[in-house]
C-alpha cells in the first residue's frame, strides 16, 4: 500500500499505527509538536491525522521544511525557550536520538503536555548502538530510566510504553 507521506514513520519503522491510535485518542484539534523536521514529511502527516489542530515544527537548520500551514521554529531541541510554544496534546522527538539532548527536550516540554496526553522519543535505540570502539553511550538509556522514574514517583505520569522504536509516556487526563 502507498502512502501520500514519504516518512520513515511509514516505510522504515512502523509507527504509523501508533500514531493512528493517538489520534483517535487526542482527536482532530490536538496541539502537536515535532523536534527534527528535516523534509517536512512527518509535518504533513500530522496535519493529515489532526486537521483541524496546530502543528509546530522544531528543526536546528534553516533550511529544513516546514509545509504550509505549520508553525516554524528554528531552534536546537534543548533551547529553553522552547516551554514558550506549549501547551501541546502531543510532543514527539525524532531530533538528535542523543541522550543529554533528548533528556534537555524531555525536561523542557514534558511540562507543557496538556493533561491526557502524549510525549513520544521515537528511535530511541539508535542512541544506545554500540560505537565503534565497542562502548555505548549511556545518554539515551538514562531518558528511558527517567521515563520509569516518571511513572515510579508520584507524578503525573499515566503510563510508559515501551516498544521497538518507540517509548511512549502518558500524562494522567
């Protein structure tokens, strides 16, 4: 089956089903922001499943792709004053897949989820393959850590999913 959206959400990983899930939850008007716009392709799929909503773009390079109708941030993942744009229903990260920048973006926008909503970090695991000397970088396991102690602690954290890809967490509605 061909998809109208050239993303790696679709053909490479899979996501898309998940995504489909959360939109049906959060419905046609959720708020939703994307760290790591490159072609813009992930953009116009969320305009597709939430058309009557807003859809922010974060990217640290001018010259990625923001379709139109999307609101444009050019900004590094970890810039503080990305707590400014919220609140959103869904964040997702597909940035850096670094683990003090994700960490950074997960302190910053984690806060402005609205209640029942949705805070994604989507190809988690590129950020704990080993290198080439054999070591790992710890940076991206210590977010999942985080993760779980969101969910441990008393918080506002619903639940934690984790999955090929794809760790999903939950605010309380």
């Amino acid at each position: 089956m061909k998809s109208q959206f050239n993303t790696d959400k679709i053909y490479l990983h899979g996501y898309f089903p998940v995504y489909m899930q959360i939109a049906l939850d959060l419905g046609p008007r959720a708020r939703v922001c994307e760290l790591g716009v490159e072609t813009g392709e992930s953009l116009r799929m969320w305009q597709s499943l939430f058309p009557m909503g807003e859809i922010t773009g974060v990217d640290i390079k001018p010259q990625a792709i923001f379709p139109h109708g999307t609101r444009k941030v050019i900004a590094s993942q970890d810039d503080p004053r990305l707590k400014e744009l919220g609140p959103f229903d869904l964040v997702v990260d597909d940035a850096s897949h670094k683990g003090t920048l994700t960490r950074a973006s997960l302190d910053i926008l984690w806060p402005q989820v609205n209640p029942g909503g949705y805070y994604v970090v989507e190809d988690w695991f590129v950020g704990i393959r080993p290198h080439i000397d054999g070591a790992f970088d710890r940076g991206m396991l210590d977010v999942i850590q985080e993760f779980l102690k969101l969910l441990t602690k008393d918080s506002d954290c619903e639940s934690v999913t984790c999955r090929y890809g794809l760790a999903i967490l939950r605010k309380k509605p």
